[in-house]
C-alpha cells in the first residue's frame, strides 16, 4: 500500500526542474490506522529510508512474502542526479525485483573508459570486454529516475506500507522488538516491529539513536559536481583526466546521463569557499573552458569532500544498518549506491528466513561479517584513489608525476595509475561457505557471486543464465551441468541444469567455460546469488551439509 495523492506513477511524474536538478514527485501524507491504536502497531519489519537501498530491500521482502512497513521523512523523491552510475551486479538484483529492464531502457548503457595525462590519452579501458552477458556493464541512470522506478514497483507490492512525512524521532531497543517513535504532520504515534532497518543515509538519525560512532577520514580537497543539459557528440564513455589543459593542476570527469544531460565533476582547492564556487555563475566559466562553448543549462551544482567512514558494528541489537548509514565512500569508482545495494541484496534473504523459523537469529551476524568486509575494501580503494587523485605530501606528488609520465608507455604504470576503481561485486570470506575439497582451474569459487551466460531454454528461445536462477524463485538453487541434477535434492532448493536431459542448451560453451565444468559439476547459490559450495562430484549429503552451513543452520 502507498499512501500518494496523485494517480499517476511516480515515473509518470518525473520531469527535471531546470537550474534545480529536481525531480517534479511529490507524495501527499496520509493518516494511517496505526496512529489511532492506543498500543504500538506490531509488524516484522520496518525500514527507514525510502531511497534506493531502502526501497529496495522493501521490494525483496515483500516478493517473499513477508510484510514491510517504509518509512521516509520526506514526501518526495529526486533532489539532484546525486549517484547515477549503476553496476552489472546491481541491475542482475533489480532483475529480479523486477525493475532492471525499466532501468536500462532509460539508462545510458557504457563499459569503455579513457584516462587522460593534459591533453594525451593514456589509455582506454573496457569493463566488460567479453560476451554474452545480459546486463552491461554499468548505466549512467539519475537516481531520482531509479527511485521513482523503485516507487512504481512498490505500487504494485500490497505487502509494502510506505510512508511519507514519518519521521522516526525515538527507537526503544527490547529483547524481541523495536520501539520507535514517529512523528507526522498530525503528532506522533508508535510502532513496534521485529527488526528495523536504517537505511536514512550518511546522516542517519537511527544511528545517533543507537549511540553507534562512524568513524572514518574526511579528506580536504574539494570537488565540484554539475549536471549539464546540452547537446554533444561526446561518446557514452567515462573520462577522466588528470591535470587537463582547461583545468590546470587538478582532475576533471565527463560522464554522460539521459536526456542530453553530463556529469562534470571538477576538483577544487581545499581552500575553496563552497557557498562562492557553486554560484552558477562562477561555476559556468569553468564548464565553458572545458567544453569549449557556454550552450548549456544547469541541473544541478553541489559541492563535496571525500568521506570514507564506517560504524563499527552493522547490527545494534534488532536494528541494523545498510547503505550510507552503515558505510560511506567517495563517489568516484561507483561504490556507493552499488554496495548499498549489496548490503540490501545480501540482508533480504537472511531476515527473511529468521522471520519463517527457517534459520536462527544467529544468521544475521553473517550479515555484519560479509558486509562490513566489503565496506572495508571500498574504503581502502576509495581511500588509494584519493590519495592519487589529491596527494597530500610531496612524496605522494611526485609518485603521481611518475607515474603518470610512464603510463602512455607501459603496462605496469597504467596499473598504477587510479581515477577511482569502478565497482565491483563484493567477495566474502565468510562461516556460510563451505571450502572446495576438489581440485578447480577457474570457475566462481564459494564466497563470489555467480558469472552470466547466454543459454537457450526448451523451446529454442534465448535466455540468459540468471534469468533461470532468478525463475527460481528466490531460494538456493543447484545449478548442475549434465547429470549433477540427477541426484534428490534435500529440502526446498530449486535446480537449474545445463546440459543434459531436458537441461538447458549451453550452445556457445561459455557456461561450461565460466563455471570449469565438467559433466557432474555442480554449485550450490545462495538466494543472493553467491556461491554457498560446489562440487565435481556431488552427493545428496555433501548438499545437505553445505545447505545447512549456508542457511546458518550448522
């Protein structure tokens, strides 16, 4: 249920606001039958913070039928581009809440990057250099655009209450809930809930309630973001450049977004006063010197600096944290949103078989491991690409001018040489994995996330590998090559076979190649999509063994 007073879908509504990079969506309060209970409403899972982790750890839940009360102090969406690059990962997860098609339809769809030296080309990358893959990539998509997609989708989900202008003012930690207090336009009212997610951002209030610190570095040099409306023959690539001829000294990125719209991100001097630099019309001499002419409009103009902080801990008692409000990077690499959505993608599951009796509460312990492990690799190649990007010592300096002066030339200077590392999925050391006992060339090993291909169903008709998985239906899934499936498999775990009598038709060979298999190969996946375990040779025991270990049951 959405409480809304327009008829029309929030992606209907979405119009730029020129000069303001606002999104025209604005959702009407509406009182619910909870503030009239003298007793806190009792509900499984509240989560706070309806934008695009929050929204859709939402949609996961309630497709697996639990019941989801979204909270959001806001009544609108869209204030700004703010994160608009998403990755390969991130739109296999939308897959399967059912809204990656909308968002690559819209999305400008690239995978080459160049790097620049002043005026020379360094060199050109490719981030997805092989085929048969369903999703690019990375787009370049406005969030504003991603979370009104995510709003349309919540629509259609009667298991979800969202909420506008709540604000949770109060959290009471018990044993077996949460209290919070919220506060509306027509007073405060409580409600009670089993587990509480704050997914409300870098400045989370849900944090400072729990007393969690978020800890960290803020770096001091400065950077300016503009949104550009403008007509231009630029490629749909990512360029960077170090020291530019129109930026003396600095680092400037162009990135293009829908709708003739750019992404230009220009560093400034640590001493840069931001309430003078952001002025349009201080910004838009620097803009004209890059572009070489002043035909464009404003969408949006901010100002930042490089943080990269963390809580110690994801989960204080029933409340857990994800997205900005656990973790916070630099934007430059795209890690950001993508490992918010990680953490959403990673944490779905897990509640959702506490909440069914089907796991222990221990399991969301499983959550903090693996998550705040990748937060922590984030930070370190968030914190290298600062580093390079602004160095703060003379040493630092003059590595930064060799290395840049031999890159043009060889291999191991461009592979020092750091604009911001593009995301990438996270790989988890973690209890819910269970070790090869085999011998393996390649292949996903356990603790990494599962590798597309393109694959042809019975009827002749193309598909992609984790379009079957997702066909599954949100549970652990075999995947067998060629007899692996003939084995009874224990308990609710879905098959998807490759190869085969009535498998799937691996015709180009590229499953067999990414997955190192042979016939009777199998993996176990986890409903996240990560590899639990996988076996040459596997028996209904060995299955078992490793379902248990990664349902946290062992």
């Amino acid at each position: 249920m959405v409480q809304r007073d327009a008829v029309q879908t929030a992606s209907q509504t979405v119009t730029g606001q020129a000069g303001t990079g606002q999104a025209k969506v604005q959702f009407g309060y509406r009182r619910h039958p909870d503030q009239d209970r003298g007793a806190p409403a009792e509900h499984p899972v509240v989560v706070v913070g309806a934008g695009p982790v929050g929204l859709s750890l939402a949609i996961d839940l309630a497709q697996r039928g639990q019941k989801v009360v979204l909270l959001d102090d806001a009544d609108r969406i869209g204030e700004g581009s703010r994160a608009i690059c998403f990755s390969k990962r991130s739109l296999e997860y939308w897959d399967r809440l059912g809204v990656g098609d909308r968002m690559v339809e819209k999305g400008v769809v690239w995978s080459v990057g160049r790097i620049f030296h002043g005026a020379s080309e360094l060199y050109q990358f490719n981030l997805l250099p092989e085929p048969g893959h369903k999703r690019p990539a990375f787009i370049n998509l406005q969030q504003f655009h991603a979370e009104a997609y995510l709003v349309d989708r919540v629509q259609e989900l009667p298991g979800i209450c969202l909420r506008w202008r709540n604000k949770v003012t109060a959290a009471e930690s018990r044993n077996d809930r949460v209290v919070l207090t919220v506060e509306t336009p027509d007073g405060p009212y409580r409600l009670a809930a089993q587990y509480v997610v704050a997914c409300d951002g870098a400045r989370s209030s849900l944090r400072k309630m729990v007393g969690a610190e978020f800890s960290g570095q803020v770096f001091e040099d400065q950077f300016l973001i503009a949104d550009v409306k403008m007509t231009a023959a630029f490629p749909t690539e990512r360029w960077f450049w170090f020291d530019p001829p129109f930026h003396a000294g600095r680092s400037a990125l162009l990135h293009k977004q829908p709708d003739d719209v750019w992404r230009i991100d220009l560093q400034l001097s640590r001493y840069a006063d931001p309430a003078i630099e952001k002025q349009p019309e201080n910004v838009r001499p620097r803009i004209a010197r890059m572009l070489g002419h002043d035909q464009f409009e404003f969408e949006w103009i901010s100002l930042y600096k490089f943080q990269c902080r963390r809580m110690d801990r994801f989960i204080h008692g029933r409340v857990i944290f994800a997205g900005d409000a656990a973790h916070q990077v630099s934007p430059f690499g795209a890690r950001g949103a993508n490992s918010g959505l990680e953490d959403a993608e990673n944490l779905a599951w897990k509640l959702d078989r506490i909440l069914r009796g089907q796991s222990p509460e221990s399991l969301i312990e499983t959550y903090h491991i693996e998550r705040s492990a990748a937060a922590d690799e984030n930070i370190r190649e968030s914190t290298r690409a600062t580093d390079f990007m602004a160095p703060n010592t003379h040493q630092e300096a003059r590595l930064r001018k060799a290395v840049l002066s031999l890159a043009k030339e060889t291999e191991f200077a461009k592979r020092m040489v750091n604009g911001g590392r593009l995301s990438v999925p996270s790989v988890y050391d973690t209890p819910l994995s269970t070790a090869d006992s085999e011998a393996w060339r390649a292949g996903p090993c356990p603790g990494t996330s599962m590798p597309d291909a393109p694959l042809t169903n019975n009827d002749g008709e193309a598909t992609f590998l984790t379009d079957a998985f997702r066909a599954q239906g949100r549970r652990f899934t075999l995947l067998s090559f060629a007899n692996g499936g003939a084995i009874e498999l224990p308990g609710d775990v879905g098959h998807v076979g490759i190869g085969g009598a009535g498998g799937l038709a691996d015709e180009q060979g590229l499953a067999w190649q990414r997955y190192d298999a042979i016939s009777g190969t199998s993996y176990l996946l986890r409903p996240d999509g990560y590899v639990a375990a996988r076996f040459r040779h596997p028996t209904r025991d060995a299955i078992a063994a490793a379902l248990a270990r990664a349902s946290g049951c062992q």
